[in-house]
C-alpha cells in the first residue's frame, strides 16, 4: 500500500505541474483525510511523505500553507453546498483529466492506509469522482 501511494506522489511531483494544481492537490488530500470525522495518524503521514516529494515553489513555506489549507477545509466542511464548491475549485485548478485521475487515485489510496474504508469516505471518493469527471482506476 505504501508503495502504491509513494510511487503515485512521486508521479505527480516530478509532473510541471503549477504551484495552484500543487496546492489544489494538498487541499483535496486534507479533505479526503477529514471526510469521516476521524483524523487518522496513517492518513495524516501518508500526506507529509506527498508534501516532501513536492517542488514546492512559492514564497510561502509549505507548513504555513498547510494552516490555511485545514482552514479552508474546515471551513468547506460547514455545509454540503460548501462541499461541493470547493470540489469544484480543486476540479478547476487540476487542469488536466489524466493528472485528475491521478489524484482521485492518491485520494483512493489515502483512505485505505489506516486499513479501514468508512461509508463517509466512500461517499466522498464518488463525489469527486463525479465532480472531476473521471472513473478510478480498478
């Protein structure tokens, strides 16, 4: 399991991506570790070993942004409408299906790492599915 999610952050950090598809990215996987109200230790490691892999450029630190990416979660987590908003921002700045998928895919991954898949996880993972328009692989 570690291997897969490793070798699908490292695919998407070597990728020239720009630094808003970068964030937009770090975004989701927060959201994706707090769509079942339960923070895991497994989740939340498997997002710090993504972040080192990064070529993180911005004037920025990455742990500073990483405050105001759980604000904005947290904040998007107010309501399903909110949800469902800030979906569609991360869909508008992972400008590209295959890097979509891709990330869907890490999404996929980072809910399986504490070994336990919730109904609200699952729920979540078909709701960004749709939003970004794209299957995950199987």
């Amino acid at each position: 399991m570690r291997d897969k999610i490793h070798l699908l952050f490292g695919s998407l950090s070597t990728d020239k991506s720009e630094q808003s598809q970068k964030e937009a990215i770090v975004e989701l996987l927060i959201m994706t570790m707090y769509a079942d109200k339960t923070l895991k230790i497994e989740e939340d490691e498997a997002i710090k070993r993504y972040i080192e892999t990064l070529e993180w450029k911005s004037p920025m630190s990455v742990e500073y942004y990483l405050g105001i990416a759980i604000a904005k979660v947290r904040k998007a987590l107010e309501s399903p409408e909110k949800i469902h908003c800030f979906l569609e921002d991360i869909s508008d700045r992972v400008k590209t299906s295959d890097l979509k998928k891709q990330v869907l895919q890490i999404c996929i991954n980072l809910t399986m790492s504490d070994s336990e898949v919730s109904t609200e996880e699952r729920e979540f993972l078909q709701l960004v599915s749709q939003i970004f328009q794209v299957s995950p692989e199987v």
